[in-house]
C-alpha cells in the first residue's frame, strides 16, 4: 500500500494544489541519504548496539540531512533515544541488542 503512495506521489501531476513535490528534484539526495542510513542502522544494530546507533542516526538525520541547530539535535537525539529504550527494554521487556556497551549489563 505505501510502494502505491510512493508512486502516486513520485508521477503526480505538478499542477495539484499548492503543496510542494515530496520527491522534487532537491530532495532526491536527501531520500538516497535516509535510505542507506536506515539500511546502516539495520545492519549495525547486532555489533554496536541499539544505544549507540539510535543516537547517531537521529544526530544524523536532524543534524546532516534537517540541518538543525546543534543543540536541538543534541536534545532531541538524546530523549528520543532514552524514550525509546525505555519504552522497548523496560516496559515492553523486550531484549534490544546491547552490542559494544554488553559490558555495562544495563
């Protein structure tokens, strides 16, 4: 259902409404970007761990590709990543994988 989305969006015609295209000419390296960092994520999420790669992927996608300041990427990165934890280890007891920080046995 969402390839279909991405379709229709991607051969819309330019002339309806008055919002901008998703997939307009600027933000073809922007998609290419966030695509090949969530394939990383994936495939570094067993070594390095859940942690450490949720942080540098959200510093990456509000930092890089946002361009937001350094302090809102900062906050955001931090919380989001805390909140998440949080969420899947404690609450939903779900085992994420600890990779570099196993040690720490949190």
């Amino acid at each position: 259902m969402s390839l279909v989305v991405l379709i229709r969006a991607w051969v819309g015609k330019k002339g309806e409404g008055s919002q901008p295209a998703i997939f307009g000419r600027q933000n073809i390296p922007k998609i290419i970007f966030v695509l090949i960092s969530l394939f990383l994520y994936a495939l570094l999420m067993e070594t390095v761990g859940f942690i450490p790669v949720t942080l540098l992927l959200f510093i990456f996608l509000l930092g890089i590709i946002e361009k937001r300041k350094w302090y809102f990427t900062a906050f955001v990165s931090i919380v989001v990543t805390v909140i998440s934890y949080l969420i899947f280890e404690i609450w939903l007891q779900s085992q994420l994988p600890k990779g570099w920080l196993d040690f720490l046995r949190f």
